[in-house]
C-alpha cells in the first residue's frame, strides 16, 4: 500500500492552517503552541525549530521529545475517522494533533484538552 503523501509533507505547511482555525474561534496561536507541545514534549523553541527546518511529519514526531502519555485518551472524529481507531501510528499522531486544535478551535476549555 502506498504511503499516504501527508507523511513527507512538511510540517510548517499545516501548522499556519492550525493556528488560522484557532484564530477564527477567537483562539491564539500561543494556545495552538501549548496543545501540540502537549503532545509531542516540544517546548516553544524546538517547536519553531521544526518549523524552521521545514521537516516533514515522519520527522517532526521522530524528533518529537516525548509523546504525552495521555495522548490515548483523545478520543473523537477527525475527517471521518475515529482517531482511536486509525491503525497507523504516524497518522495517529497526525490525527491527534488534529483532533487537539479542532477541540481548541470548537471552544474546549484547555484544560480539557490536555486530558489533566
């Protein structure tokens, strides 16, 4: 089976589309930062340095510090698919982070969001 073309798409192409939808919500780009920190352990510096680099996906989560442990319990539809359900675990993670700003984006308290 192919691979899907998200994989090598660089990172820094989506990450303006995420902090776009959040912005519409009346949400800030430094709350987009937080949720996808969450996730994937970078802190504000090695998350611009992924977007500096233009690294893609497959890249930007095989450098990522530490995936939250909590990351099991985002649970919901993205494009369809349940994200608990995807069997991939590079298009998990993608989908994860997806879910994370839609829920951001829909008005989810954050702390919510961050499964605390």
């Amino acid at each position: 089976m192919p691979e899907h073309k998200i994989f090598a798409m660089p990172f820094a192409k989506v990450y303006p589309m995420y902090v776009q939808k959040a912005e519409r919500k009346q949400r800030t780009k430094e709350e987009v930062d937080e949720v996808i920190c969450w996730l994937t352990g970078y802190d504000a510096a090695g998350l611009q340095q992924q977007i500096d680099q233009q690294n893609d996906f497959r890249t930007f989560f095989a450098q990522a510090p530490a995936l939250h442990p909590n990351r099991a319990l985002i649970k919901g539809v993205v494009c369809g698919v349940r994200v608990e359900e995807v069997e991939d675990p590079l298009m998990q993670k993608i989908r994860y982070m997806d879910k994370l700003v839609d829920e951001l984006a829909n008005g989810k308290a954050i702390e919510k969001i961050l499964r605390t």
